[in-house]
C-alpha cells in the first residue's frame, strides 16, 4: 500500500509487516521518518521530525534558525546546502564547475507491478507497487527520480535513483548512491561479509561509533574482501530474536556501503556504486540510473532477514527458468584433472559418477585452444582438438546420449597474450596508453566497455553451444582489473570504465540467457569474488569458493545463506587431503557440508574404494530425496556455539524438517549437547534417525540431544550398560537429522 498524506505531505508505503515514512519538508527537501515494523497508518507524523535550532547548524530559512539541514534525518541527501555527513549523490554543472545543487519535491507517481530492464539487473514483479518521487533543481534543470518498491506480503522495500539532464548544460554525475538512509540512533552492530580468495563471506560484526565506516570494492568485481551487502542490528538480535535491517546492491562492479554516525547519534546507511572510480556525463535529456538495492526489516532475528531475502532473490530477481527447480546432482572435472585430461579420462570420470547416481558432467577450464596452464588461449573459444580430438562437440554428445547432462567452463572475459584472440585484436585488452601492463593469473581482462569485444565473444560462445550439447555453463572470471581505461571512450567519459564494463558483461549475459533460455548458468569467480544479487539474475547459481575443505565450507556457507538462498551456493564433496587446506576430513563430513547447496562432486570416483562408492551412491540418493527440501524450503541459522555449526531446514508444506549439526574439533570430555529448533507446529514429529517421537514444542524449548561425543576409553565390560566412549568421535563430525511431521 502506498499513501500520499496531501495536508502532512507525507508518504506511507506499508504492508502487514513494515512501514516506511518519507516527508517533504519545508525547503523542498525530503526527510524520512521512520523505516521499520508496521505502523497504523494516519494523516500526519511530523512529529517524529522534532524541528530544534543548534548554534552552528546552517539554517535554511532567514529568521528561522530552527529549520535546519544539518538536523534533519534525509532521504536521499545532497552536498553542499547545510548537510555535512556523506551525500548521497554529487552533480556537478559542467558551466559552473559547481557541485552545489538543490533538488525540490515536484511530484509523485504510482506504478503497480514492476517490470524487468534488459540492461541492468532488477527486482520484478507482479506483487510490487512503486513510488516515483520526482524532484527538480531549477537552476540546471535536472531531474531526480527515487523509486520506492514495496512487495504485497514481504518485509522489503527496493529502491533506485535516475537523473535526468532536462536542462541545456552539460552536467557530470560525480557520485550516484543507490540508497541512502538516516536512522534516528545510533545503537547497532554492524554485520559484514568478508574474507579473500578462498575463504569469502565470513560473518564480522561490530559496533558501531560516530564517524563514518565502509565496506566496497574497486577491483571491477563486486569481490570476495566484501560482500556488497551489509546489515545494522540491534546489539541483543541474535540468529532468531530481534530487529535487524538489511541491506544487498543489485550489482557486481565497484561498490560502496556503509554508515555515517554524527554527533547527534544518528546513523546515515548509504549502498552504491564506488565514487572514487565513478562519474557519467549527462548530456541534454540523457538520464543515468543507478543499480537497486534491496532493503528488508525483520523484528524476529538474523535468519528471518536472510529468508526475505531468499524469498525476494528467488521469487523477484532470479529470471532463469531454473530459479525453482532442484538443481542437477553434478561431477565437475576441475579438482580430478586440472589441465591434464583427454576424452578418454574425462568419459571415465564421467561415466563412473553416472554409474553412482551424478547427473550432469562439466568440464572445466582447458578443452580449448592450446591451454595446458593458466598462460594461455583465454578468448580462443574452440575446442583443443589434441585433448578433444572430435571436439567438444561429440564429447557432449557422447556424454549426453547416456542419458547425463553435459556443462562446460568459460571465461568469457579473459585473455591470454599467447592468444589467438590477442594476437588478431591486441587493443581489445584493458590497458593504460603508455604504462606497463598488470598481469593476474597470467591473464589480461577484455574491454568490456567496447560493444565489438562483447560482440566477438558472444559470436564465439553462441558457436560452440550451437555445435554442443549443452545443459549447463560456468561463467568463471578470475581477476581483478588493473589499468582502466576504455580506449573507445573520450576523455571526458573515461570515469564510466568501471559501471560500462559491468553493463557490457550483463549484455552478454542477457543475450546468452535469452539465446539459450534452457541452460542452466553458474557464475564463478575464482569461487566467490562476485557473489551478488547482479549475477544471480542472470545466474541461479554461484561457485561459493574455490576452497572445497568443509570446515571452511561451513563460515562459507553460514555468510552466503546470510543473503543468498541455498539453491544458490555452489558446493562440491572434494578430495581429501583437501587440495586448498591439506585438511583431511570424513566423506560423510564432506558430503553432509556440501548438502547445504546445489551439490556435487569433483574428484575422481573411479580411485574410491568399493566401500566409498557405496557411500557415494547413498549420499545421492539421500540427496535426491531431499534436495527439494534443502534448496526450496525454508533456511534457518540457529545460533551456533564457536566449534558448533547447526542449520534448520523446513519444507515448504511444514511436513519436512532437516536439521545439520556439526562438530569442527573434539573436546576432552565435554559437557552433554542438546540444539533447539525453531518455527515448528505443534505436531508430532518422527525423528528418522532415532525413530523416536517429539511435539514440535519439545524440540524448540527442550531441543534433541545430540551424540554423546567421545569421553575417554574406559573398558566397557567393567560398566554394562554405561556408554563412556560416546558415538561422537573425534575431530570434524556431522549428523544430518530427518524429522517427519504425523
Ligand atoms: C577458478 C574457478 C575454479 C576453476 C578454475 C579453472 O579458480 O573458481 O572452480 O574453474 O578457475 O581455471
């Protein structure tokens, strides 16, 4: 429901759960009053704007020293006018060079249903209704759109903002946030995702404190040193109690988020693309709009924030057929090969894994070109016809003819100099005039900016998937960018490299999508370093991390379910000793952890011994019983002890609860453990395992009592009956228990 207040001039977009307060004030400017759990709804809240005067805050009115700038809590804050904390844009006029302007409140329009843009990734949808404020600046004419969205049923809000040049100046947007908020205090810690190659999204919390901190990225992606996403809780939310605001950009490029805490205790959150490499020049009537951010309140703890979004990222932004459906059991050859495989070992490992139950084969970096190392052929996207003798072509026939379904890696982005690509069109590089080049995986990144590179690449990918039978691809992308500029641009346009590169990889992702709607697309980027919200509209799916080892898996796994849905997470049961961490654990551990997502191995089953191999087809078939459950239902975090990791999964019919206890190290003789569940019906529950019956009210304020973990060897015939050693042994243990409502 979205409600304009004409006497109040107050806008009230609310639904049964959230309610979300702009005002436009006095000066023309807006302010927002309130963002959180519902509210009844009436004429006039202005009382929750205490207008007061402060020596040295700058007033906008003479002889009115109490309306002041500095003092009010906006909605989407300008530079330079009285308000000092960090502006939500900057607009430079070109004629000028000044950056001061003075966006008013002209007019307001609603739009039900949301559609999807092709350009840019976008929440969409039927049960959204949209609030267009528009806002004018006399001097130079220009426009401001914010958009507000708001679902039907969910506690979420999405917003934008567009510029538009109406005016005869050339103006240059220097800084275009997506979002920007002002909370009335300051008491919450905030949440962020962070970590490195091979250990991403790890949970950090902190207090917050006056000034101002941020989280974002300049490296081109959004990256795996920070997740673009961010959330301020209350310092008593916990897992499942309690308020907390979240906030996930809808993009993978440069980003920016953070909080601006001023002396008066209120906490501005601000998301969007990085300024520091950011600026577009809008000529007469050209107009820029900026990526979405997806905001949701929850009042009933951590985990019921990241279920909204799962809920909006699977119902709102996935566009792939497959945002639905279990995902295919797979084999990928990656970790069982690298570079070193020719059909004749691929169609072993692929055959073996059809013969345990695996679903799908992908092969991974290095059947085209001449690539048998990472220094060269990117961007020569035919097959190596010495590994692949008939080409990729016949081994995907060959694969699919027995009835599995065949994937196979890109890297469409990527170059190497030992190319052919390179060789023909050396300036399609990202390269600086005159500077030496930076090299990262031995490879170069193609100016995605230029329409003839993405061209060239979509003509060379649509060719090979034509020829093939193709299910799946892996868009891999694994380096950071260096040296930006795009050669094709003026001078002056040089600062929209980053945000142009971006739009050239959604280009080919939109027309690889719309070409070849049936397959399945996973993203990657040497694992996690684009995890976001922008590839998840082209992509359902998402290699996690390159690191396959399940304790890692499992900090992994607890920041990615944080935001992202489970049917989202790329994890595969490995090797072990684990090729990333040399760590050495259980293939029931290994399995149990990589459950948690779309699933699958990659490693060579032809080398387990006959009793793995029967571990293996037990683990699929496990897996396919419950695979819906796990990538379907609802997701919960229970709050886990340090060394303890427990998840909660429950079926969307409430008849199926899934519930994943693990154990990273032993302890010397531990106390007894029990894990209570949570949002259970008050029915009775068979728990598979150990056949016993619960009530759901059992279960959630008792708990079940967990294994009984190792205690010390005593000789058990001198105590029948007594069980000292435990059935928990030693380091690294999972259980996967099964509860079945009556
Ligand atoms: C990246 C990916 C891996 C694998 C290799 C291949 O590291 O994350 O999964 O595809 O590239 O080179």
């Amino acid at each position: 429901m979205i409600k304009f207040h004409e006497k109040s001039k107050t806008f009230h977009l609310y639904n049964e759960h959230i309610s979300y307060l702009i005002a436009v004030e006095a000066n023309g400017q807006l302010s927002n009053l309130y963002f959180g759990k519902q509210i009844k709804d009436k004429e006039d809240y202005s009382y929750l704007m205490t207008k007061r005067s402060v020596i040295l805050a700058p007033c906008s009115f003479h002889n009115n020293l109490s309306f002041t700038p500095e003092l009010l809590r906006h909605e989407y804050p300008d530079y330079g006018r009285g308000d000092y904390k960090t502006p939500a844009f900057i607009l430079e006029d070109k004629s000028t060079c000044s950056e001061v302007s003075a966006f008013k409140y002209d007019s307001y329009k609603i739009i039900k249903g949301k559609e999807k843009l092709s350009y840019q990734p976008s929440v969409f949808g039927t049960d959204i209704n949209t609030l267009e404020i528009t806002l004018k600046d006399d001097l130079t004419n220009a426009t401001l759109v914010l958009a507000y969205s708001i679902f039907d049923n969910k506690s979420s809000i999405v917003r934008s903002a567009k510029f538009i040049n109406n005016g005869k100046n050339e103006l240059n947007l220097k800084k275009a946030l997506s979002m920007s908020i002002d909370f009335y205090d300051k008491d919450f810690d905030f949440i962020q995702l962070d970590g490195a190659w091979s250990r991403e999204r790890h949970i950090n919390i902190n207090s917050i404190t006056t000034g101002v901190h941020t989280i974002g990225s300049t490296r081109g992606s959004s990256s795996a040193m920070h997740n673009p996403f961010f959330a301020l809780k209350r310092q008593t939310t916990n897992e499942n109690n309690g308020e907390v605001y979240g906030f996930s950009l809808v993009y993978s490029g440069n980003f920016i988020a953070g909080v601006d805490v001023d002396n008066y205790d209120v906490t501005r959150a601000f998301m969007g693309i990085h300024p520091d490499t950011f600026s577009w020049n809008l000529k007469s009537n050209e107009e820029f709009l900026t990526p979405e951010v997806i905001m949701v309140y929850s009042d009933k703890g951590i985990s019921n924030m990241s279920q909204t979004f799962h809920n909006v990222i699977k119902n709102n932004l996935i566009t792939s057929k497959y945002a639905h459906t279990p995902r295919p059991i797979l084999i990928n050859n990656w970790e069982a090969t690298y570079f070193d495989f020719n059909e004749k070992s691929i169609l072993d490992i692929a055959m073996q894994a059809k013969e345990l139950g695996v679903e799908m084969f992908v092969l991974d970096d290095g059947w085209f070109g001449k690539r048998n190392d990472d220094t060269s052929s990117l961007g020569d996207w035919y097959s190596d016809k010495i590994k692949l003798p008939d080409g990729v072509e016949a081994l995907s026939k060959k694969i699919t003819d027995s009835g599995m379904k065949f994937g196979l890696w890109f890297e469409p982005e990527m170059c190497n100099i030992e190319s052919e690509l390179y060789k023909n069109h050396p300036d399609w590089i990202i390269s600086t005039p005159g500077r030496d080049l930076t090299y990262g995986r031995n490879q170069l990144v193609l100016d995605f900016s230029n329409k003839d590179v993405v061209d060239f690449i979509y003509n060379s990918m649509e060719k090979v998937i034509s020829n093939s039978k193709i299910d799946y691809i892996k868009w891999d992308m694994n380096r950071n960018i260096t040296e930006s500029y795009a050669k094709n641009l003026p001078k002056e346009n040089q600062k929209e490299f980053f945000h142009r590169y971006i739009l050239g990889v959604y280009d080919l992702f939109n027309r690889l999508t719309t070409k070849f709607p049936n397959i399945l697309f996973e993203a990657c980027a040497s694992g996690g370093n684009r995890f976001d919200c922008g590839m998840l509209y082209y992509a359902p799916q998402i290699w996690a991390s390159d690191n396959t080892d399940a304790i890692e898996r499992l900090s992994v796994l607890s920041g990615t379910s944080m935001v992202y849905p489970i049917s989202s997470i790329g994890s595969h049961v490995s090797a072990c000793p684990n090729h990333q961490l040399r760590r050495t654990t259980s293939l029931k551990m290994r399995a149990d952890v990589a459950m948690i997502g779309t699933f699958g191995y990659e490693l060579n089953l032809n080398i387990l011994s006959d009793e793995e191999k029967k571990t293996v087809v037990e683990q699929i078939e496990f897996f396919k019983e419950y695979r819906e459950v796990i990538q379907t239902g609802d997701f919960y975090r229970l709050d886990s002890k340090p060394n303890y990791f427990y998840y909660q999964i429950v079926s969307k019919d409430k008849n199926t609860v899934l519930l994943f206890a693990y154990k990273v190290l032993a302890t010397a003789n531990p106390g007894m453990k029990k894990v209570r569940l949570v949002n259970l019906l008050d029915d009775t529950y068979t728990c598979i395992n150990n056949k016993k019956e619960y009530y759901g009210s059992e279960l959630e304020n008792f708990g079940l009592e967990l294994e009984v973990e190792f205690t010390g060897l005593l000789p058990a015939k001198n105590y029948p009956g007594v069980s000292y050693s435990g059935s928990d042994i030693g380091d690294f243990t999972s259980q996967v228990y099964v509860f079945k409502r009556k």
